[in-house]
C-alpha cells in the first residue's frame, strides 16, 4: 500500500508541473522552445500506465495516473494550438522570419 502512495505522488506531482506548464501557456498565449516529442513520450506513458497499475493492484497510482493523462493531453493540445496559431501568424505577414548566418567577410549566406 504504501509503494502505491508513494508512486501516485510522483504521478500527482508530475500532473501538477504539467499543469504549472499549462498556465505558463495560457498566460503567455505563446509557445516557445517546446518540443512535442518529448510530451508525446509521456503522454503515452500515461497511457501505458493506465494498463499496467491495475495488474499491479495499484489503484492510487492508477487513479493519479488518469489526472497525468488529463494534464498531458491538455498540455499538447495547447502546445499544438498555440504552435500552429503563432505559424499562422507569421505566415499572414509574408516574410520569412528564418535568420540567415552571413560571413563577415562575404556577402553570401552560410
């Protein structure tokens, strides 16, 4: 039993930065540097965990982990939208917003 509380702290815990994330995020209205790999690793570790605590007999963990999920998705969704958002932006300006690398001594490009 005990192992279980411990684990679904870690798990609660873990939903409780994701979230901190996400207000991060909301607040912003922006994302930058993120890489969404990363998150979809955990996300579906979330997933994996929801088949896995049960056949351990751990239903706090379980139940913290369904929380972690929770916070992931909403986590991505928002990363993605804002993503996607902000490419939109810098789309409607037409300009290329990529920088270019010049050498001092030439006039071309890197």
């Amino acid at each position: 039993m005990i192992p279980d509380l411990v684990n679904a702290a870690f798990n609660l815990a873990g939903a409780g930065f994701t979230l901190n994330n996400v207000r991060v995020i909301l607040k912003h209205k922006m994302v930058a540097g993120f890489s969404v790999i990363t998150n979809l690793f955990f996300f579906g570790w979330s997933i994996w965990n929801l088949f896995f605590y049960p056949h351990l007999h751990q239903w706090f963990s379980f139940c913290a982990a369904i929380i972690l999920l929770i916070a992931n998705i909403i986590y991505i969704s928002l990363i993605l939208y804002y993503k996607r958002k902000q490419d939109k932006k810098t789309e409607s300006f037409g300009i290329d917003f990529k920088l270019k690398r010049q050498h001092p001594d030439s006039s071309t490009t890197c």
